[in-house]
C-alpha cells in the first residue's frame, strides 16, 4: 500500500515537472509570480514563503535574456596592427 503511494507521488512529481518544463516561458513566469504572491500572503508558513519565491526566482533565471544568448558576439575591436596612412 505504501510502496503505492509514493510511486504515485513519484509520478505526480514528475509529471508537473515536465509540464512545467514545457510551459511557454511567459506563461511559467506568470504562474510563478501567481505562486510567489500566494505565498507571501500573510500568515503563510515561513516554508512556503521561501519556497514560493525560490520558484519565481527560478521562472526569472530561466527567462534568459540576449545577453545570455550564445548568438551574442562582442564588439569587434579594433586592430592595432593596421598600418596608418
């Protein structure tokens, strides 16, 4: 019977993970800002305070951003070995 339970909860797990993971990113971000609002509310649990931030914070780490891309070059710099006219 228990062995049981915790495959399922093993399952629910990573079922919500993966439906997580394969959010539009937009979409994560909004429910995570959802979460993290729920979870501020006063008399939560300092638990689940920390817990619903930690999902915000990491919805907004996964967000990336251009300068996180790989596409990004720097700047060209300039060659010193030019000869001057």
């Amino acid at each position: 019977m228990w062995q049981a339970l915790i495959v399922g909860l093993i399952v629910l797990a990573a079922a919500a993970y993966a439906v997580w993971a394969l959010l539009p990113a937009a979409l994560r971000l909004r429910l995570a800002q959802g979460i993290g609002a729920w979870g501020r509310k006063p008399g939560r649990a300092a638990w689940l305070t920390r817990a619903s931030t930690a999902v915000e914070r990491a919805a907004r780490a996964r967000m990336g951003g251009c300068s996180d891309c790989s596409a990004v070059q720097a700047a060209p710099t300039p060659r010193s070995d030019r000869a001057k006219h």
